[in-house]
C-alpha cells in the first residue's frame, strides 16, 4: 500500500503588482535619462559635474539591485496545523 502524501508545511504565494512594478520601471528610466544627459554634456563642466555622474550611476546601479529583487516579491503563508498529523 502506498504511503499518503504528506501536507505542506509552507507555500509561497506570489503578489504581483502592476502598478508597482511599472512605477519601478518608470524611476530606472529616469535614473538612465539622468545619467545619459549628465554622460553627454560631461565635456563642458568642471570635476563637479564629474563627481555628481559618478554618484548618479552608482545610485543607478543600486536602484537595478534593488529592482531585481522587488521584481518577484513573495508571501511565505504557513500551515501550522499540518505539522502534527
């Protein structure tokens, strides 16, 4: 006879917002806008502006990190009640 399958302990429950991850996409385009304007016109202002591209590309290189991984939030839910049958 064949053993029963046991109950889940966990799941993950995926909660996916469109709203949310559209807002995302929108500031990293924004960061890249800024970074690629400040990129262009490198050649016409000093070190300053040389100092503030290197911090913007740094905070968009952080806000992609963070962006991968809001990307796919999920919600552990637990079953306390199957751990003894």
């Amino acid at each position: 006879m064949a053993k029963p399958e046991p109950l889940p302990l966990c799941e993950r429950v995926s909660c996916k917002s469109i709203i949310e991850r559209s807002l995302n996409v929108i500031i990293f385009c924004l960061y890249l806008c800024l970074v690629s304007y400040r990129l262009n016109s490198l050649n016409n202002h000093g070190y300053i502006w040389l100092l503030a591209f290197l911090c913007e590309l740094w905070f968009t290189f952080d806000w992609l990190l963070k962006l991968i991984t809001w990307w796919n939030p999920v919600e552990h839910k637990t079953y306390p009640e199957n751990l003894f049958p």
